[in-house]
C-alpha cells in the first residue's frame, strides 16, 4: 500500500464591501514573512491549527491580523482551492485552501501584525493591484469574473 499524502490546510477570509456601483476587497502586502514579501494577499489567512475547524481558525485570523471580532455566521464560503505549486513534490506542497466572505465585522481593520505587512488597503474588485500572491489573485479574478466554482483545484 502506497503511503497516503497529507494535505496542509489554510484559511482565507475575504473582506468584501461596496463602494458606491463597486465592489472592494481589503488586502495586505505582505512583509517579513519569507514567503512572497511584496505581493498584496487576503487581509486575513493562516494555516487551520491543530483540533480547530476551518470557521474557528478563520475567526481567530481576523481577530489576530485585524484586531476585529466577525460573528461566524457572518463567514460565507466561497470556494475550497486544492493546490500544489511544483507538481512531484512532497505533501508539504499539497495545499487545501478554505476562502470564506465577510460583509459585516464589528470595527475597521487595523494592521496587527506589521512586522508580517506592510500595508492594508482597500481594493477594487475590478482593479487589483500587482504582483499578488498567485493562488489568491486566481480566486479574486474568478470570483470577478463570475467564474467562481465552488471547488477549484490548481497545479495539477
């Protein structure tokens, strides 16, 4: 029997308001991470912990990276992302990526983490910025295009 892969699973919370006839998404540009510093990305992301379902994790992100508390009823699903970025690696590069939506949170966000961003930024839906973390910008551009499924699976 083949040994079984793992998935490493991860959290993305997609802050989404209208702007007049637009829409925006809050963005961070990410700084000091290691990992695509200056490439905006999700205001708030992280891997799902140990024992914690995907709603706890995706409340206990925005509350870390945003100061904010969201009620979880508030967290939409939009699309689960299943990835890997180098075809043939090992499971560490086998990504399951759960996108929520938040329309109603209880104060404005706040950058809580400056030595992981840079910056925090409102976006237009229909003019993102460059570069962007590449998995992320794939699910904003599908979500814009009205090409969100509700499972995407890249890298295969």
């Amino acid at each position: 029997m083949a040994d079984r892969f793992q998935l490493v699973p991860a959290v993305y919370v997609l802050f989404r308001r209208h702007c007049g006839e637009r829409e925006q998404v809050l963005l961070q540009l990410r700084d000091g991470t290691g990992y695509l510093d200056g490439h905006w990305a999700h205001a708030a992301a992280g891997h799902i912990e140990l024992g914690e379902s995907v709603v706890e994790a995706a409340v206990r992100e925005v509350a870390e990276e945003l100061g904010i508390a969201v009620d979880p009823a508030d967290l939409v699903p939009l699309t689960t992302l299943h990835r890997q970025q180098s075809p043939g690696t090992d499971y560490k590069d086998h990504r399951v990526d759960f996108f929520l939506e938040c329309r109603s949170w209880s104060h404005e966000p706040q950058l809580m983490e400056p030595d992981k961003a840079a910056a925090l930024q409102w976006w237009h839906l229909d003019e993102l910025p460059t570069p962007m973390v590449p998995h992320e910008a794939f699910v904003l551009e599908a979500l814009h295009g009205d090409r969100l499924a509700p499972i995407h699976s890249i890298g295969f």
